[in-house]
C-alpha cells in the first residue's frame, strides 16, 4: 500500500483559512529587511502567506497586515508585483 504524501498546508493571514501551499502566495522579509515575493516557496526570511485573491491582495494593503505580520513597511511594488503574479495565473 503507497502512503499518500499530506499536502502542506498554510494559513492565509487575511483570510485565516488553511490552504494547501500551492493556492497561496509567500512574502517573504529576509535578514537584511528585505521584502519579496517568493514565488518557489523555499527562500529564507520571515514569510506570510496569501490566497491568490485580487481582492485579498486589496485586503491586505487596505489593512497593512503584512506589515504586521513581517514588522516592515511594505511598499506599493510588492502588492503591484502580487496582483500582477495573480494576474498571470489566471
């Protein structure tokens, strides 16, 4: 009998759902205090996670829950760079 691998999954600082990881968006502040969109997933840094959402991209600049939840000022780059990535998957 194979073992079905359990998906992993994350929560959505927005919405607060569980989500498996491939449905959601990491953003990611690195040591340096850097912020970026982490679109494999895998890069060191401090990450939040988000529905791929336009409107719950809105949501989070509208609320500034990732500067909250990264403690960093989040520039209007990184959410254009967000609705843009959600855009493409579409």
């Amino acid at each position: 009998m194979v073992q079905k691998r359990k998906t992993p999954e994350r929560k959505c600082v927005v919405t607060n759902q569980m989500k498996p990881k491939k449905e959601l968006i990491r953003i990611v502040r690195n040591k340096e205090g850097e912020v970026f969109v982490d679109s494999t997933g895998k890069k060191n840094g401090r990450g939040a996670y988000l529905t791929k959402d336009l409107d719950v991209i809105n949501k989070a600049e509208k609320t500034g829950i990732l500067s909250k939840h990264l403690n960093v000022q989040i520039e209007e780059s990184i959410y254009e760079e967000l609705r843009s990535f959600v855009h493409d998957e579409k």
